[in-house]
C-alpha cells in the first residue's frame, strides 16, 4: 500500500500515520495541501503515485459554517470532489470521513447506512454533499461515517478535544455545565484509523458506519472523563436549547456498526474503554 494522508495534522490525521508507518509515502495538514486547489490535488497524485489517499481534511466548525456555508463546501464537498476526480483519473482509492451530522437525529434507533440523511445545520449539509461527489464521481472509494471522534491533536484554537477542554476547566476551578440531551457514540481517534485501514486492507468499498460501541451524551462523556482523570468535580446538566447555539444538533446521532461487522472485521470496543488511552 502506498498512501497519503490528507489531513494528517488533525487527530484523526495523526492516528492514521501513526497506523500506517511506512506506507504512509505522504502526508501533510493543510499548509502542504489546500483540498480547494484542484491542481494541487492533481499535482500530488502525478509526484507521490498513491495507490489509497486517505482525506481526514475537513471544516469542523459546526457552529461557525452556519454564517459561513461557502468555506464549509469549499472544504468538505468541493474538496472531496477534487481528491476523487484526481483518484479516478489515476486509479487511486479514495477513503472519504463523513459524519454522524448528516442526519437530523429524529430516529429511535441507531442509523443504517442506507436511512435518508436529513441534516439539521450547514456543516451537516457540507459533509453530505461531500460524500455525494465521491460517489458520484466513479472513482474507487470507501466512505466512511463517523461520530465524535477523540484523540490527540485536536484543534487549539478550539481549546483542543471536547475531554481536554472538560478536563482544563475542572483543574482550573471552573464550573461545569453540559449539554445531557444530545446523544452519540464518541469514537477514538486511533481505533478508527485501525478500522479504516482494515477496510481498506480487506478490499471494502461503498458506505460504511464506524464508530466506538456504545452511547452517551455529551454530559456522560463529561462525567466519565472527570472521573477517569481522578478530578472529584460536578458536572451539571444543561439543555441543547438553554445552550442556544447558532446550529441545531441532531438529538440522536447514533450509528449502527452492523455493515462494518458483517464484513468480518472485529467490533471497535467500547467508548468507555478508550478513555485510558485518551487520558495518558
């Protein structure tokens, strides 16, 4: 396997090279490739001859996307578009991250790869449209939803990863309010980067969801982090509502895993049993 990480300066980024090890012939965050540079995607596929490019790039700011929807395509629809062109034209495979965000959380159940994505906010609608282009583009790919994803290398302006941020104003005295009615399945960085090269390596094309077992809300996620860290601290509930954020969050994000383990690879384990690593 030669492969490229596009992406790679962000948790998932960073995890999938660690992964790969030698196979990863490049890799680079976004000063090393913008995705929205269409000759600059072509340009590396000519130079570094990848057989698999894994894109882990994306606008991430959920909130941020609903005044500024045209970065947030640039970035997730334009730029998975330009990547999948480029594999096609070269006979490359291309592994595209999307997000539990397309959906608009009215389910009871977790989501199927094949329930009818209705997102709620523009970064939802952005990643969607992304995962449109790759498959409509014919190249050789693997999509791949995800949910909440965890791990080293998250973004510092943002304050670093949801449990870092948590766990920062624990120590630093301050009060703790979090949302307890949105629900998901946090999934670590490192465990998904094993599941997509294993994808890859056991030959799996199409849609697939892949996330840590398990559930929770934001507020149990708090809760559990504290407490792994030893910090005897409170966490207090809080509504989405009372949160008053400018983009709506499905309430139920919850993918199932049944595609990803009925082609015989192994259940990512249980969130809970992620928080050691993350912590150490």
């Amino acid at each position: 396997m030669r492969a490229a990480v596009v992406g790679a300066s962000g948790q998932l980024g960073r995890a999938l090279v660690e992964r790969l090890g030698t196979r990863a012939v490049w890799f680079g965050g976004r000063e090393a490739l913008d995705v929205r540079d269409a000759g600059a995607v072509a340009a590396l596929f000519e130079q570094q001859k990848p057989d698999v490019v894994f894109n882990a790039t994306a606008y991430n700011a959920v909130d941020a996307a609903e005044t500024d929807p045209a970065e947030a395509l640039a970035v997730n629809a334009t730029g998975p578009r330009h990547l999948a062109w480029a594999a096609r034209q070269h006979g490359a495979r291309l592994v595209h991250v999307s997000t539990d965000y397309v959906f608009d959380g009215s389910s009871s159940r977790p989501y199927l790869e094949d329930d009818c994505p209705r997102p709620l906010n523009a970064y939802g609608a952005s990643k969607l449209a992304g995962e449109l282009m790759v498959r409509a583009s014919g190249c050789d790919h693997l999509v791949v939803r995800t949910s909440g994803v965890l791990g080293k290398g998250a973004s510092r302006a943002k304050g670093g990863s949801f449990v870092e941020r948590i766990l920062a104003q624990a120590r630093a005295g301050k009060p703790l309010r979090v949302v307890a009615d949105q629900v998901f399945s946090p999934t670590y960085a490192p465990d998904l980067a094993a599941a997509l090269v294993a994808l890859v390596e056991a030959g799996k094309r199409g849609l697939f969801h892949v996330t840590n077992g398990g559930a929770c809300s934001w507020h149990e996620l708090a809760q559990a982090s504290v407490r792994a860290a030893g910090l005897g601290v409170d966490v207090e509930t809080m509504s989405a509502a009372a949160l008053a954020r400018p983009a709506a969050r499905p309430a139920y994000s919850v993918l199932a895993n049944e595609r990803y383990r009925a082609a015989g690879l192994p259940a990512l384990r249980d969130w809970r049993e992620t928080l050691p690593d993350l912590l150490a």
